[in-house]
C-alpha cells in the first residue's frame, strides 16, 4: 500500500501544480484582458458617434428649408447610429455580467490550488519519515529527493552524496545496486535488492517505473524484516562462497570428494570424475565410482576421527597405471570430505635422485680424476679410487672419515705434499676455502716430479669438494706444444709457398719470406699485427684488382659463424700466376697460401691450344667426309641408273666387251655407294643424331630376306649359306633397316674370307627374350693383333679375302648393336676360321599417347 500510494503521490503533484496554478491563472488574465479591451472599444465608439450627432442635430435647426430637406436624409443615418450605440450599451452590460461569472470561477479555482497544495503537504509529511527515501528520475534531469534514512545506517543526508553509493554502501551491493538502476532507467526493469551499508546495517531498495518516471524506493528495515533480509544477505554469502570453493576445487588437478555418514559420494571434482574415467561428476557420484581401493577406504573409515584427519600415502590404479596419492580425509558431524595429492612424480623423482646420487658416486668413482669431498665439520664423506692411487692412503684409513686437518698432516708426514717454509700458515690457507663462497685453485709442485692443480669449491650448506687434476702430462705436452711451434715456424718460413695467416680482427700473424716475395713487400710492411688493409695497399702495385685482396679481406673479416673457404687464380703484373688458398682455422683465425703455378700455366696454355687445333682439324675432317658423302651419293646414284638402264634390250644391244665394261661400272658404283653410305652412318652415330626405328620383326621373315639378298654374293664367292634357326624364332622389337645391315655385313664378311666350296654356318636362336646367333666361316683366321683392331675404322685385312673394301664394315657392326644395346664378339684362330657372336635385346616398343 505504501508503494501503491508513493507512485500516485508523484501524479497528483504534476496535476496539482498544472491545473491549480498554470492554467487557471492564464486562463483569468486572458479573459479580463480581454473583457477590458470590449468595453474601451464599446466606449471608443460611442464617444465617436457622439461627436458625429451632436453637430449635425445643431446645423439641422440652423439650417433653411432647402438644408432641412438635405439633412432629413441624414436623419436616417443618425437613426442608425443610434441603433448601433443601443447594441454597445448592451453589449457591455452583458460583459460585465460575463466578468462576475468569471471572477466567481477564479474564486473556485483558488480554493482548488489551496487544496492541493494542502493534500501536496499531507503527502511530503507522509514521506518525511526518517526510515525511507524516495529518488526519482524524470528522463535526463536532474533526480528529486524526498524524505531521510536514519542516521545510523551511514547513508548521507545530502543528495549529492547519496547517490555515490561505493562511498557508504559495501563494495558488493553498491556494485550490484548500480547495475539495478540503470537497467531501470534505461531498460526499464523493475528490481528487489537486499543492500548492505559500510556500518553494517541492511537496507530495502526497490525499483519501479510509473507515468515515464524511475523510482528508488531505499527502506531502512527493523527488527524481523532486518533480521530475515541479514540471514539472506548470509544465505547469499554462503551460497557464494560454496560455488566459489566448488569452482576452486573443480579447477585444481587433485581429486576432491565428499561423503555423507554412510560413507556414500555426495559430490567430487572433475579431477575425480577424470580419474575414474567417468565422463562428468554428476556420473562419477551416480555410478559411486570409487577412487580409492576398498581396503584403503576400509582403513580411513576405521581410523578416521574428527580430532585426528586420515593422513597418509596410498597406492592405486589411475587410467591403467599405477599413481601414489598422498590422502587427506577429514570427518564432520553429518559426513567427511577428502583430496588426493598425486605424488607419483614426487615419488619417481625421490628414487630418481637415490639413483642420480648412486650413478654420481659411480661415475665418480671411475674418473681418472682424484675427488674427495667433505662435509661441514671438514670431515671426509666420499672419495674415488683416483684419489686413494693419488695419495696412495690405506682403504681403512679414509673410511673412519678422518678430519681434513689430519689428513693433510698423515701427507706431510709421508713426504707427499709441497715443502712450506711456514706450514701452519699454508694450511690455514689451505683449509680456509671452508670459511669463503669462492672456488680456490692452486698448484702444488709435489716432491715426485708431478703437477697438481687443486680445485676447492665451498658449498653453500657447508663442506667443500677438493679436486685433483693431475697436469704432469698437460705441462710435458705444453712444453712439446712450444717445440713443435718453433719447428713449424721454422719449417714454414722455408717453404717455397707463400703462407700468412690473419686473426679474427683482420691483422696478420705470422707470414713467410716466399709470401713476402711473391708480393715484393718488406718485412716491415708485413709486420706482427699488421692490418689487411695495409698489406692490401703494399701489394697494389703487383695486382689491384676488386677480386683479389679486397675479397681476401671480406673473407677474413667476417662476422658470419660459417666462414667459407675459397680458392682461385691470379695472375700478377710481373707476369706470375698464383694459386691462392683462403683457409679458415678453427681458432677463428684465416690462413692464405700462395702457389706459384706460372710454369705449369704455361704448359697448360700449351696444351689447351694444340688441343683446340686437333678438335678443329677433327671438325674439318668430319665436314670433309659428311660434305664428299653427300656430294659423291647424287652422282653415283645417277650412274647406276644409267648403267642399269644401258643393260636393257630397249636401248640396244652392246657387244661383248662393252657389256664387261657396263658390268664392272655397276659394280663399281654399286662398292663406291656401299663405302658412303657407311661413312655417313658412321658420321650420323659420332654426332648423336641416330635415332632408332623401332618396330615388331619377323626374325624368321628376316632372315629370309637377308638370305635373299646374299644370293649374288654367295655365288660370285662359289660359297654356300647354311642357316640353323627354329622355325618359330618369334619377334623382337628393333630397328629392321639397322638389324638386317648387321646381318648382311657379317655375312658378306664371313663370305668374303671364306674358302671357295666352303659353307658359311649361321645359328640362331633366342635366349629369354633376346635374339642370339652367331656366323662362322673356315678362312685364314686372325691373329692376337688383328683381333684387337678388328672394330677399328679403316681397319682391313686383305689377307685371304677376296675383296678388299674401306674396313668399315665390323665397325658399322658395331655401333648398331651397342645403339640396340646389345654385344658383339669375334673369336678367330689362325687357320681355323673366324667366328663372330652377337645379341640383340629386344626394345620396348614406343606408346604414342593420344590427346585429350
């Protein structure tokens, strides 16, 4: 009722102050205004007729019958006027009755204003309670205040003030509070808030939008409305601080449970749902999915107590694998609740470091190095066998731990320590590594010829570890080091190579005389420390050009972590030719060596010209014999076509004597194209330009026709051919054109050295899948010699042919073969003829792939 009546108390107020005060009052000052103005024009006007009456009655009684005549129209219009001032007089009398009636209403609408202002009073009495205040927002002005909250509650009086709420509200409740009335005003949502202020005391807030206006109802509450609206402003707490907890708990990587007095889950963690391998919490508690064995859980239950919490490190299977947790359950009047550490690392690292100390203690054993270690009271805790063969101490003597003091005294007294004119004094020394944080290390010069570089290191919980390094050997080496230096300085400045080497930073080493001769530079100017710049300048008159000493010296001065090598030639003014060598060293330095190479230049310049000479005349020659080839087949062609032409009947008929002629031309013409054709085989393989026709032959069809065209030939050598093939010798792929050549010349050979009434043997056969066979005749055979320049060009053996041809012919044999791929031999024996095998693989026949 008290919010009911608070929202129309704002609508009364607007009616009450724009009708009781606005509009009534310019209502009252129009009208009189008006009624005024009325009644002065009535007056105005009758005022005016007066003055136009009056004299025209007077000239009327004056005037002559002819004037009266005149004026008696005008009569009429004086009646007139008269009429019109009647109508005014009436007029008036009539406003002034209206203006009575008028101020009769402005009486009523007084006492209207009287009584709202009135009820406006009951209103503001009625809010001016000290336990609420109202502040109302209408659109962006500024916000009215009605009415105080007590003083105790911390609100402040003034409205400035009130409305920074984080300055008397809590930091919780201001925040959420503000929110609230913003979404009032501007969303339009009405709130219920409980709030807290900085003194404790618990205020009502309630939010309402009523007639376009935003109300803020603040009730300081009493007695049981502040005593519930505490307990909810606790409930709330608590809430909060439990989701908060939960959320915590759910976050963490430890499983969390708890249970109720049965021993039943109640809630976990999704670290326990994961360790049980359920796939939420809400799962894991519906299914009871239990983390724990149920011997352990046996074991909390019957140990566990509210006074004493279960404590301990239990083992348990997590996803397959064995996981110790570290548990913790703690029990409470209505259930208990616990959390599991996973220490399985912990405990891995713990034996981890036992066999990390073990594998030390081992290692340590077995380096060559002597190590002894004390604790904090300079007594001894471990030490290696080096150390007991360095001292040569007995075993039981080190294992009662003696005291660092005493040891070195048992050393002195076995004469094994460095002599001290103040011995006292040096061991005081010796042991005061125990009292400083800095490692100390020492030589000590032992009376048996060795070296020892001693290493204390204080450790920072108190002991030191001694180390022992033995450098005997290091100084014998080291003074080997500085022999071998001298003798490789010596070695090098007898060099006949030119060699500097440059540090990192540019400047040089060490160089040799040969380096400073090759160059023509002083000594001076090749000095220790010199920088490459300035032997650069000095070498400038013998070659200054960009890619020689200035690439030198990018090389040498470079910052890159991979510095690379180079190597090249120059070639000086004074006609030298130098080798250089840029060699980086891994000390960071670089060496440079140069090598007079002038007379092996020469030479080689030399060579390199009457080479060029050769490979032109070879040029020449191939030009020469392509050029003649092809010049000589045109005119031989035309011959044998004329000669075969003169031998028909149609031309006429020759004598005896001219047909021999005609005989011996064709033949002629015939050997003559035969020796070009080769030529030019022979000159297409030597350029690489011969390529294979390759196609699917016939062999037996083959040998046919090879068979067929031997026939002249077997019968002007008085020879006979005996084949030995199967009659299914199948098909091979390669080129038929090149394949029957090889044929024909290997017959024609074997022909040719073959003895009249002799037989020419020819076998074939296939072997997988290529095609063997071999041709033998029973001629004079070949020596050792001749066999090895068989296949040579131009290579003939005249002996026991019956012709004598251009020896191209095994040559062409075999350069048609090795295009197939295959092999050729030729075995001969002197007097029992000549035997030539060959094999040809067959080839894949080509695939034309057609377009798309």
């Amino acid at each position: 009722m008290a919010r009911l009546g608070l929202s129309g108390f704002g609508q009364a107020e607007k009616r009450a102050d724009d009708q009781a005060k606005l509009r009534p009052a310019k209502a009252l000052r129009g009208r009189k205004r008006y009624q005024l103005m009325q009644i002065w024009s009535v007056c105005m006007g009758a005022t005016a007729l007066t003055g136009l009456i009056v004299p025209g009655l007077a000239r009327a009684q004056t005037s002559s019958p002819a004037e009266r005549l005149f004026t008696s129209v005008e009569t009429v219009g004086y009646s007139l006027v008269i009429g019109i001032i009647s109508a005014a007089l009436v007029s008036a009398v009539w406003l002034i009755r209206q203006r009575a009636r008028l101020e009769s209403e402005g009486a009523e609408m007084r006492s209207a204003l009287s009584e709202a202002n009135q009820q406006i009073s009951r209103y503001q009495a009625l809010i001016a309670d000290k336990n609420r205040r109202i502040v109302i927002w209408d659109g962006q002005n500024r916000p009215e205040f009605l009415g105080q909250l007590p003083v105790e509650t911390g609100a402040p009086p003034s409205d400035s003030d009130f409305l920074a709420f984080g300055r008397w509200l809590k930091p919780s409740s201001a925040g959420e509070l503000e929110k609230a009335i913003e979404k009032l005003r501007f969303d339009a949502h009405s709130f219920d808030l409980i709030v807290e202020t900085q003194r404790g005391e618990v205020l009502e807030v309630q939010g309402r939008l009523s007639g376009g206006r935003a109300f803020a109802h603040f009730v300081a509450l009493n007695n049981l409305r502040a005593e519930l609206a505490e307990l909810k402003i606790e409930r709330n707490r608590l809430k909060t601080s439990i989701a908060t907890f939960e959320a915590l708990l759910d976050a963490i990587e430890q499983p969390v449970w708890q249970r109720d007095a049965d021993g039943r889950l109640l809630w976990v963690n999704h670290a326990y749902s994961e360790a049980v391998e359920a796939g939420s919490p809400d799962q894991a508690v519906r299914e009871s999915r239990e983390v724990l064995t149920s011997l352990t859980r046996e074991k909390i239950k019957a140990s566990v107590t509210p006074e004493s919490p279960f404590h301990d490190t239990v083992s348990t299977a997590v996803r397959g694998n064995r996981t110790f947790y570290d548990v913790v359950d703690v029990r409470g009047p209505s259930g208990s609740c616990g959390m599991a550490i996973d220490v399985s690392q912990k405990e891995a690292l713990r034996e981890e470091l036992k066999r990390t100390l073990k594998s030390h203690a081992e290692t340590l054993d077995h380096l060559a190095t002597p190590v002894a270690i004390f604790d904090g009271n300079r007594r001894l805790q471990f030490f290696n066998q080096a150390f007991v063969q360095l001292w040569e101490l007995d075993h039981a003597f080190l294992e009662t731990r003696p005291d660092h003091a005493e040891l070195l005294d048992r050393l002195r007294s076995a004469h094994k320590l460095p002599e001290q004119l103040s011995w006292k004094a040096w061991k005081e020394s010796t042991l005061a590594v125990y009292r400083s944080l800095d490692t100390q290390t020492e030589l000590w010069h032992l009376p048996n010829g060795q070296t020892l570089r001693v290493i204390a290191s204080a450790h920072p919980q108190g002991g030191a570890t001694w180390v022992f390094e033995n450098l005997t050997e290091q100084v014998d080496l080291e003074t080997r080091y500085n022999t071998l230096l001298r003798v490789q300085g010596e070695t090098i400045d007898h060099l006949s190579e030119g060699v500097a080497v440059f540090g990192p930073d540019g400047r040089i080493q060490l160089s040799n005389p040969a380096f400073r001769a090759l160059w023509g530079i002083t000594e001076a100017e090749a000095r220790h420390g010199t920088h490459i710049r300035a032997i650069e300048t000095a070498c400038a008159p013998s070659y200054d050009k960009p890619d020689g000493w200035k690439s030198f010296s990018k090389i040498i001065t470079s910052f890159e972590d991979e510095r690379p090598s180079s190597q090249g030639t120059l070639e000086l003014y004074s006609g030298l030719v130098l080798d250089y060598a840029v060699t980086p060293l891994p000390n960071a330095q670089t060496m440079l060596t140069f090598v007079n190479i002038t007379d092996s230049v020469r030479a080689e310049r030399a060579l390199k010209e009457k080479n060029e000479a050769l490979r032109k005349a070879d040029e020449l020659k191939n030009d020469f014999v392509q050029h003649v080839s092809y010049e000589l087949r045109s005119p031989l062609t035309n011959i044998i076509g004329f000669t075969d032409l003169l031998k028909t009947p149609t031309i006429g008929s020759l004598n005896e004597r001219q047909a021999e002629y005609i005989d011996h031309i064709s033949t002629s013409s015939s050997v003559l194209l035969t020796i070009v054709n080769d030529i030019l085989d022979l000159a297409t393989v030597d350029a690489g330009i011969m390529r294979l026709d390759y196609s699917d032959i016939d062999l037996n069809d083959l040998l046919d026709d090879v068979s067929m065209q031997m026939t002249d030939r077997l019968q002007e050598g008085n020879v006979t051919l005996e084949i030995a093939a199967s009659a299914k010798l199948g098909h091979i792929v390669a080129d038929q054109q090149r394949l029957k050549q090889i044929l024909v010349k290997i017959l024609t050979n074997a022909v040719n050295f073959a003895p009249e009434g002799s037989a020419v043997e020819m076998k074939c056969w296939r072997e997988d899948s290529d095609f063997v066979f071999t041709v033998h005749d029973n001629g004079c055979g070949m020596t050792p010699d001749m066999l090895a320049t068989v296949f040579h060009r131009f290579s003939t053996n005249g002996k026991g042919g019956r012709r004598t041809g251009a020896g191209l012919g095994l040559s062409i044999v075999e350069s048609f073969v090795n295009l197939h791929n295959g092999q050729v031999s030729i075995d001969s024996t002197p007097g029992r003829g000549t035997t030539v095998a060959c094999r040809i693989p067959t080839a894949v026949m080509p695939q034309s792939v057609a377009a798309e």
